[in-house]
C-alpha cells in the first residue's frame, strides 16, 4: 500500500506550517516541497488540520473494503464510540442499519473491547508493580513513546488497544473480517500490523461510502425507535477523562490524571521518571478522541461533541437495560510494545557548528532559535538538514539578511543613481551615486520628505498620470549634473523607482561641440562677404566662375547652419 499520509505538490511550497506544528518533525522539505518521513512519523494527523493548502492526503482504504464486502465474506464492523457526534446519533441501530444497507453483516460498538481494556488496566494497577501507568488506547502515542521516550516504554501498558481487543473479541466469536471505523489515522497503521484487522475506515471514508450508496441516516432514524443500548462506561472513552471514567471503582494508591494533545504529553514524557504514583490517560488529540483527525465534527465543536457522548453514554447507564456483558474465554488482550529504533543518524558536534556557519551562525548569540523554520532552535533545524530533512535556505532571517545585503550591495554599487520613493514621496532607499547627483550630505534620509532633497517634479507627474517616464533629460540645479531620469511607477511595491544616469560629461562635450561649430558657422560667414566682394571686383574677369564660387560658398553656409547648437 501506498503511505498513511502524503502531500500534494502542487499546492505545498515554503510554508513550514505543517513543521511547525509536527510534534516529532516526521517532515522533511526537498525541493521546497513537504514530505512525511514514514519512519518517523505517529500518524497523529496534525499536519491535516493546520495545512493552509489542505495539501495533505490521508490514504484511504474504501476501494479494498468495497472488494471485501463484494466477496461474500462475512465482514463485521468495529466503530468508534465517537459515531454519535461526527454523525449526530443517538442510537447505534441506525448505525448498524446503515452499515448493513452498505453489505457489512453485522456492526458492534468498539466500547465493548474498550471495556475489556479497563479491566486489564485494572488488573496491572492491582499489582502495585507500576509506579506509573500509562494508557495504551491511543496508537499515536504509543509510537511517540516506541520511537521517542523508550524510557517510558516501562510504564506503557502492555494491553491491546480497543481496536484490536474487540476484533479479537469478534474473531472468538465468529468466522469473519473485522473492519474498523474511527475518526483516527494512526489506527490505519495499528490496523495492518496487528494481523486481526482486516481494514480501517474513517468516518470522512464512511461518509464517502454512505454518500455514494444514497443510504440517508436521518431516514433510517426516522424509523428507529430510540432504545437504550448496553450499559457499559467504556462509551466515555472517546473523550477527556473517558478512560477514568470507564473505572467502575478506582484502584487506591493512584492519582487519575487525562492529558490532551501531542505537545502536553510530550511535556509528561520527558519528565515521566520524575514523577510517581499516575495513571496517566495520554491522548495525542486535544478533546481525545471526538476531535480526531477525521472526525466529521465542525471546527470548535469539541466540547459540544464531549457533550454529545456523555448524553449518549449516561442514557445507558441511567436507563439500566443493560445486555449481558460478552465475556470471551481464552482470548489474550496483552500486547508488548517494542522499542523502535530511530533511522536518524547522530551528527557531530562539529558537523552541527559548519552547518550553523553556513548561515551565519558562529556564535551562541547568533541562534535566534525563533522558529521560522519549523524547528525549535537553530541546532534541531542543522540536526535536519544534516540528515537530509531540511535545506540551509529554510532559514528565514538568515535569507533576508542574506537577500537584503545583496540587495543593498547591488543598488550601492551600481553606476547609475537610483531613489525609491514610496506614494507620499518619502526616501525608502537611495545609493551613493545618487547622493551625489543631488548634492545631498546627510547621512541617512530614509523615510524624509523627497521635497526636502530633490526636485520631484517628475516622480510627481508619473503618479498622477500614472505612467512610467523614460530618459526625460533633467538639470540638477544644485550639482549642476545633466541626467537622463527614467521613473518606474511599481504599482503592487507602492514604490516610484527612480534611476538616473549621469550624462554631464555628455552634455557638456556637446555644449562645447555646438559652440565650435557656431564659431565656424560666423567664420564662414565672414569668409563668404569677403569672397562676394573680391568675387565683383574682378568679376569681369572670371565670368561665369563668379556664380559658380558663390553657389559653392552658399551651400557650405548652409551645411554649418544645417549642423548648428542643438534643440535642447
């Protein structure tokens, strides 16, 4: 099969949203773009809620239970307690009925493994072996603790999560498939290894399946009588406390305590030796399990689907028409979760400090450590791209800086003038070169009135014409410099961006150009009256040489004319 999680490239590039909320940072970024590292991920979904892209895609298995139910098996489903508020039911009929008209055979409440979980939890807490207890119902933090707290491994319950507890609990009971529904991605993965779950379904893929099917749940409601279910208070564990809550009779000696969230319970790991005497329900989502990855709940609705599942479980217990409790002979709820190994390899101390160099960083002070990245600090960001999940240029402020010292180097040394003014035609920028065309001695006029320094009468003009000016020669009074001025108007910046060239000496070469040829232009002048008048004293002489000379004198009069002071 294909990975539980993966990205759409198209629409994920540069963002780090998703590493920045990843509790493990099981991202890796090449080529700008997100990837899940599988061998380091939980599968706690967080990436799919926070992702400004929706780039995220969680793999389905609709098309393998679609085969499964076509081939005439048996196929019983599994669900989730928390069916009452991603589909807003109050009878776990309808939901059997439903999943019936979709060809399952049959459908139980996984509540009832959960309730098997409790009382192995209850039997572990009995011993008193346990200085502490943590839960094993949530699979993502069960791979948190395998992968990254193996120091905790020794309190982790070695008990079947309800998933698995209840396919096992079926399986006794009939020959048949298990299929899982939930609002969980990490069950995906528990599903495949555990070897008695034949497939995991979300509710998002059950809403696909009933949607595709036309079967209506608020129909088949309509023709179901609201009954009680089976007393069982293994129905709360879908939200805070739910597994507490499951306890017919608290076990002395322990204080019951519900953590919600990757980074609450990553905060209790890493002091977990520290503290005694804790039963410690660890859930890797806020709310537990209602507020899922894929749960069907609207955004902000936790609380009012805590409610929901504490209706739905008190109705039970208050309406005291309990069924017989299945109790399976023989059946082994025990499960030992294995330290896993990360792949990571452990950089030197020195490989650290050449990366942290490759972007500036030489000293303690230089780790800003703020973030941007994804990362927590500057050191966890090298330790990634010394593995190959993250690229040097993830570091923000290092690329801006970087960005805009070259940035400054460029328009600093660029031969030509340049100025950039923002709508109210304040300095944002100016380089040397244009200091000096304007004469300006200050040492710094950014964000000062342009009036205050320059003339700017065209930057003026191509806003309110809104129109770009193009090599417009300009006098600078002050300098006494010729330019060629050309003014950009950048809309989208709000910015006028001016760039001068320096064509004084241009100007003034021409200048003294225009004044030779006028001085020879008079001096043609004089030659041509004296040659007319030599030209009639021995007229006589030279006949039609005469006219001749003169259309010759005439035309050369006119070329210097023709090449006369340019129109400036």
């Amino acid at each position: 099969m294909g990975a539980y999680l993966e990205f759409k490239n198209a629409d994920c590039r540069d963002c780090y949203k998703c590493l920045r909320f990843c509790p493990v940072k099981a991202i890796e970024v090449v080529n700008h773009q997100a990837r899940i590292i599988e061998s380091r991920c939980i599968l706690c979904g967080k990436c799919t809620e926070v992702c400004p892209q929706n780039a995220k895609r969680v793999h389905t298995d609709r098309d393998e239970v679609k085969k499964l139910l076509a081939s005439g098996e048996k196929v019983v489903a599994s669900v989730a307690p928390s069916f009452v508020s991603s589909f807003k039911l109050e009878d776990f009929s309808v939901m059997t009925e439903a999943l019936k008209q979709l060809g399952f055979s049959d459908a139980q409440e996984t509540a009832i493994g959960a309730r098997m979980v409790t009382a192995e939890y209850e039997k572990l807490l009995k011993t008193g072996k346990y200085a502490n207890l943590i839960t094993s119902a949530c699979p993502a933090v069960d791979r948190m603790i395998q992968l990254y707290y193996p120091e905790a491994l020794k309190y982790l319950a070695p008990v079947d999560s309800p998933m698995v507890a209840h396919a096992k609990m079926i399986k006794a009971a009939q020959a048949c498939k298990v299929v899982f529904i939930g609002p969980c991605i990490a069950k995906k993965r528990e599903g495949r290894e555990c070897g008695v779950v034949d497939g995991v379904l979300t509710f998002e893929d059950l809403r696909v399946l009933l949607d595709e099917s036309g079967v209506d749940l608020a129909k088949i409601a309509q023709k179901h009588d609201e009954a009680f279910g089976e007393v069982n208070r293994a129905k709360y564990y879908p939200i805070s406390r739910g597994i507490i809550k499951s306890f017919e009779k608290y076990v002395d000696g322990y204080e019951y305590v519900a953590v919600d969230g990757a980074e609450k319970c990553r905060e209790v790991l890493e002091n977990i030796d520290s503290i005694s005497g804790m039963f410690l329900e660890l859930n890797c989502c806020e709310y537990a399990c209602v507020n899922g990855p894929c749960s069907m709940i609207r955004k902000g609705s936790a609380v009012e689907a805590n409610a929901a599942i504490r209706k739905y479980t008190n109705k039970d217990i208050e309406g005291k028409l309990s069924a017989a409790a299945y109790q399976p002979d023989g059946v082994d709820f025990s499960h030992e979760y294995e330290r896993i190994v990360p792949q990571d390899r452990n950089p030197s101390e020195r490989e650290i400090e050449e990366i942290l160099a490759r972007t500036g960083k030489t000293e303690k002070k230089d780790e800003l450590n703020c973030g941007a990245c994804g990362y927590n600090s500057c050191r966890e960001k090298a330790w990634a791209v010394a593995n190959g999940y993250a690229e040097i240029e993830m570091c923000l402020p290092y690329m801006r800086e970087r960005a805009e010292s070259m940035s400054y180097e460029i328009i600093q040394s660029s031969p030509n003038g340049i100025i950039l003014l923002d709508n109210d035609f304040n300095i944002t920028e100016i380089n040397r070169k244009a200091k000096e065309i304007f004469g300006i001695t200050e040492k710094d006029v950014k964000g000062k009135p342009a009036f205050d320094y320059i003339n700017p009468t065209e930057f003026v003009l191509a806003q309110e014409d809104g129109k770009d000016v193009r090599n417009k020669r300009v006098k600078i009074e002050k300098t006494g410099k010729t330019i060629e001025l050309t003014v950009i108007l950048l809309k989208k910046q709000k910015v006028l961006y001016g760039v001068m060239k320096d064509i004084t000496e241009e100007a003034d070469y021409d200048e003294k150009l225009n004044a030779v040829k006028m001085e020879t232009l008079s001096t043609t002048d004089e030659v041509i009256k004296k040659q007319m008048r030599v030209a009639q004293e021995i007229a006589s002489l030279l006949g039609e040489t005469t006219a001749e000379t003169k259309v010759a004198l005439l035309k050369l009069k006119k070329t210097l004319q023709d090449e006369g002071p340019e129109e400036r």
